[in-house]
C-alpha cells in the first residue's frame, strides 16, 4: 500500500479572521481512505498556503471528529509540518497507559477533524 501524501489530504477553510496582527483560520481537515497507509514519521500537510496563510503557520490545533469512534489521536508537529497520528494500547479500559505512534502498516479509513490554525 502507498503512504498518505500531502496530496492526499483536504483542507477546507470555513471562517478566516484577524485578530490584531495574526491571522484565525477555522475549518475541516480530512485525510484516509483504508487504501493509504500512514507515514511513520507522520502525514506531511500541504503547504501553509492552503490553510490561507502567506508567511507561517504558528500554531495548529485539531478537534473533533466526524463520528466520535476514532482511535487516533492526530498531533501537529510544527517543525516538521507533519500530522503524527497516537493510537492508545489499552485494551483494558485503563486510562492510565501511554499512547504510541501509529504504525507504518496503519491503514485509517476516512477521517475528518475540525482545526483552528494561527499564523499570517
């Protein structure tokens, strides 16, 4: 299977504001199929210009889900511009264990996340 690709992931931008010298974007962002597998060193995202940003992108957070029933837990990461993707290894309903990466071999089905990006 081929890995997921900037290419393969979806920004939509539903409000866009400006907030003293930053820039507030607000949108989706969806990404899987089950045919695409994830990177081990993370999903790379588009460029910053996709989330309306023209300099940098200082801050990106991910909420939500669209069904609630995901077990992954996306993680932006700045330096890199990737998504990590967190998957926890309690089977037993204990909230105490840690999360790990995804696995290379994960393959998530269609997932879509809410955001709130700052930058300008």
């Amino acid at each position: 299977m081929a890995a997921i690709l900037a290419a393969n992931v979806t920004i939509v931008i539903s409000e866009v504001r400006l907030m003293g010298r930053k820039r507030r974007v607000q949108g989706t962002l969806a990404f899987g199929d089950g045919a695409l597998t994830y990177s081990t060193a993370g999903i790379p995202m588009p460029a910053i210009s996709s989330f309306g940003f023209y300099r940098e992108m200082n801050e990106l957070k991910i909420f939500g889900v669209n069904a609630r029933t995901t077990e992954y837990l996306p993680s932006w990461v700045k330096a890199t511009n990737t998504l990590q993707l967190w998957v926890s290894h309690d089977t037993a309903g204990v909230t105490t264990l840690p999360m790990d990466e995804a696995p290379a071999a994960a393959a998530p089905a269609a997932r879509t996340y809410d955001f709130e990006a700052w930058g300008w």
